[in-house]
C-alpha cells in the first residue's frame, strides 16, 4: 500500500504519529584532573577485595584436597556375615 486509508474526524488520536525533533544537547565540559581521580580511600578497597577473594579460593582449594585425601584411604574391610541361626535348621 502507497498510502494509508481514511481515518473519519472522530476516529483521530491527538497525540502525533511521529515524535518531533529534538534540540541538541549542550555538550559536557570534562571536570579538572584533579576531580577525575579516585578518593585516596578506593586505593584501599582493590587490595583489600583481591586478598579477600585469595583467602577464599585459598580455604575452596584447602577443603577440596581434604576431601580428596580422605578419598584416598583404604577402607577397612567388612566383617563377613554371620550365618543366622535359622539358617542352620
């Protein structure tokens, strides 16, 4: 279809079909350097954070290769069953 149908008076919505244009917006201006960089106290953060997450894989790995030592011992055997009385009948 070229062109769209007919819509009767009553039947038009008034809002627009499309979104007008906008004006463009201001441009930013970039703070000083000074301003850009990070608070002296974030420089303690990161450290902090990767000893945290070391401590953690360090006590997953230590848990893990317990785990697979106590694997790793032989079992001690089972005693054999005892034949029941009943079963000598």
């Amino acid at each position: 279809m070229s062109h769209s149908p007919p819509v009767p008076p009553g039947n038009q919505s008034p809002f627009p079909r499309e979104e007008p244009p906008h004006p463009p917006a201001p441009a930013k201006a970039k703070p000083p350097r000074d301003e850009q960089r990070a608070p002296e106290g974030n420089r303690l953060i990161v450290p902090l954070v990767a000893a945290v997450g070391i401590g953690a894989l360090a006590t997953l790995a230590g848990a893990f290769f317990l785990r697979s030592k106590k694997a790793d011992k032989p079992r001690r055997k089972r005693r054999s069953a005892k034949p029941s009385r009943r079963a000598t009948d």
